[in-house]
C-alpha cells in the first residue's frame, strides 16, 4: 500500500484506505467485502462490471497482501491485456501450473484428428510438415517450465526462423490453432488464448531483404526468355509453358490443372483451372482464369493464340508434376542466368514464381483492381493485398474485359 495503516481496532479507517489505494491504480477501480473476504470490482463506462473474489479476509491484517495482488493484477490487465479473472489467476501464482496440469500430449493427438478428419481438413502430410513439429516444440518447451504464458510460448517456437518469413507465420498461425484448439476443446484456461496480435510475433522482413517468392520482371524480359530458348522438342514445350504461366498468372503446378470450357449463355470460351490448393487456412476453389497478353518495349501486343492452339491440342506441355521441373529446365538457360544476377545487382530476386507475380504487376499497371486479380489467380483478397504492394479494391470478368479492349485499341 501507498501509506501502511495504524494498527487500530477501527475498521472503517484502514478499510478507506485500501480503498483509496486501489481507487488511485485506475479509474473505476474498488474494493469491498464479500462474505468475509475481499472483492475487487471493476466499473468501466460502457463496459460490463468485472469483479472476482480475492483470497484475502476483510481486515487489517490482510489489508496490506490484498493491495499488492490487486496492484499485480493492474499490471497484468495493463501489460499483458488479461481479462480481470484471468489476471487474477495468473497473479495468484498458479500461473506456472498451467503447463503441467493439462494432458498437452494428448491434446496434440487430438487436434491431429479435428485437423485431418474434421472441418476443413488437411492432409497427413500437411499435419507432418507444417502442425507437428510447431506443436511438438510447444509442448516440450511447456514440459521443461520455459513457457507459461502464450505469448512467450509462441516467440521461444519461431525464434529461430527470419522475422516476417513465411514459416514464422505458419508456425505462429498453427500454433494459435492449437491452443485455441486446447481452450475451446479440451477446457484448458482462457488465458492460454494469445492476446497480442500475431504481426507483432511474426515481424517484418527487413527492407533490403530479397523476395523468398521471386520478383516480378518486365513483359520484354518474359519475351526475351522465351526467344532464347533453344529450338528443340523440350525447350519449345517449355516455352509454351511459361507463355501460359505469363500470360494467365498461373503457378507452375497449374498447368497440369488446366482446361477450356464454354459459357453456356454467350457461346464464349474461357480458362478454367481446376486446381485446389490446400492449407490449414481451407482450401482454395476452381475459378476461371483471365488472360492478360504481353507487350514488348514497341507497344505490340503478343498473339501468342494459346486458347485456338490449346483446343486444336497444340500445345503439349512438359510434365510440372515434379516441384521443381521448371526450375531445374530455367537454370539451364543462360539468359535466365544473367537475368538473375541483373536482379540480384538492384537487392531483387528472380524464380518461376516471377511470372506469377510479373501477371500480377502487369493486371495493377492496366487498372484491374485487387479483387479482381486474386479472383483470377486464385487466392484471397486478403492474401493479395499482403503478397502485392500494388494491390487495390474494387470488381472481376469487366475489368478484364476492360482492360483487354483498352489494350486492343491500342494496338
């Protein structure tokens, strides 16, 4: 307590002044006896009142103790962003028990089942590359007492990754679904649901770091790729598959999911990509794929006629079954070499996945806004605007409609 009390027989007298002590710790802030103990009561304007019981009698003695668990529990509330209770919980020092008194390894097993057999499932695979290891790391570090908060347990689990890398977000996305999984399911105490936002766990990359995905390159340069490759049965099949991947935004794996359908009412056909990525955020659907063709330095637009020719079954592709198929046919080629190392001189980073992005670039440079681009390429909007800095918000098929017949006019 601020000032500590005289040892009188007036009750009423030190009972003021526990109350002024807390009451000083935050507005609407008290105390008052129940049943013999003492109750903190927390009344906020527009908030519901908050109150718990405290383990401390209603007297002189106690007076003292009760102050300092509340002014914990301010800090608690404050710091860390707990609920009154569960502060309360926390400061009473059984805190450090949360660790052990659950079944944590069974809750793994557990959550590997809702994972791949319920709800929007994921595959075994899937569970053992990208949950396990995250929520085996988790628990042994529980077991061993160097966690005992959320927050902590989640940077001692993607400490070891680069901030803002793509596995410190699975990682942290994955291991929040766990402990909510252990809240929500196996009844553990709320205050093993994180209260921080998740971005200030994960970071950001560093400015001049380069791009784990690739960065977009010019249409000149796509075409120049194209031209320098060597005049054979593989190299011409791989050419009309970066075409494609060019000019429709896919990823390399698409291809093999790749079709031409009819528009029932008007007659027209249409790229259509059956493929489904799956992940522990759901799955992503079907969708028809907007063409948009490339212009060399000249302004002439690049009629590569890939929808007449795939229907007249033209175009037969390489396989892209293996991951990394077109990347080992690029590295072969010196003008994807030099191209590179071009990139590498301005801080930037070229992979297969910068024709993806090169698509990407080029829809927000003709006006098509950001809905409609992850639309046609088959991501959320959310994850459009995060993976694109050039990325708006607005409407899908007259957009590319369009910016295509601007592009035709042009021409």
């Amino acid at each position: 307590m601020p000032t500590k009390m005289p040892r009188i027989n007036n009750q009423e007298y030190w009972a003021v002044g526990l109350r002024k002590g807390v009451s000083k710790l935050a507005k609407g802030w008290t105390v008052e006896e129940a049943r013999g103990n003492v109750r903190l009561v927390i009344r906020v304007p527009d908030t519901p009142k908050q109150s718990v019981v405290l383990p401390f009698a209603w007297n002189e003695l106690a007076a003292d103790d009760a102050y300092i668990r509340v002014r914990n529990i301010f800090v608690t509330m404050r710091e860390e962003g707990r609920d009154l209770k569960t502060a309360a919980q926390i400061t009473s020092g059984d805190a450090p028990k949360l660790q052990t008194e659950h079944d944590w390894r069974g809750a793994i097993d557990r959550f590997k089942i809702q994972k791949t057999k319920h709800g929007k499932t994921v595959k075994e695979v899937t569970w053992a590359k990208k949950y396990e290891p995250v929520v085996t790391d988790a628990v042994d570090l529980l077991e061993k007492g160097k966690a005992s908060n959320p927050e902590t347990l989640i940077d001692l689990c993607i400490r070891n990754w680069e901030a803002g890398s793509r596995t410190r977000q699975e990682r942290a996305r994955n291991l929040v679904q766990f402990l909510k999984h252990c809240v929500y399911r196996e009844k553990f105490p709320v205050a093993w649901i994180p209260t921080t936002e998740l971005k200030d766990h994960i970071g950001e990359k560093k400015t001049d770091s380069v791009s784990n995905a690739g960065d977009p390159i010019t249409d000149q340069q796509i075409i120049n790729l194209i031209n320098s490759f060597p005049d054979t049965d593989n190299a011409n099949k791989w050419a009309d598959a970066v075409r494609l991947m060019s000019e429709l935004g896919l990823r390399p794996i698409e291809l093999n999911f790749l079709s031409v359908k009819t528009d029932r009412k008007t007659g027209k056909p249409y790229w259509w990509c059956s493929y489904q990525k799956r992940s522990g955020g759901g799955t992503t659907k079907p969708r028809q794929v907007h063409p948009l063709p490339l212009v060399d330095d000249q302004g002439e637009v690049q009629q590569w006629n890939l929808m007449k020719r795939w229907q007249a079954k033209m175009i037969p592709l390489p396989s892209c079954e293996k991951q990394n198929a077109l990347k080992d046919f690029l590295r072969k080629q010196p003008y994807w070499n030099s191209l590179k190392e071009e990139l590498k001189a301005n801080d930037e980073n070229l992979k297969p996945y910068s024709l993806r992005h090169s698509y990407s670039l080029r829809g927000h440079q003709r006006n098509i806004d950001g809905g409609s681009m992850a639309s046609s390429m088959g991501h959320s909007y959310e994850c459009h605007c995060r993976e694109y800095s050039w990325a708006s918000k607005e409407g899908t098929e007259s957009a590319f409609e369009k910016a295509n017949k601007t592009l035709a006019m042009a021409a």
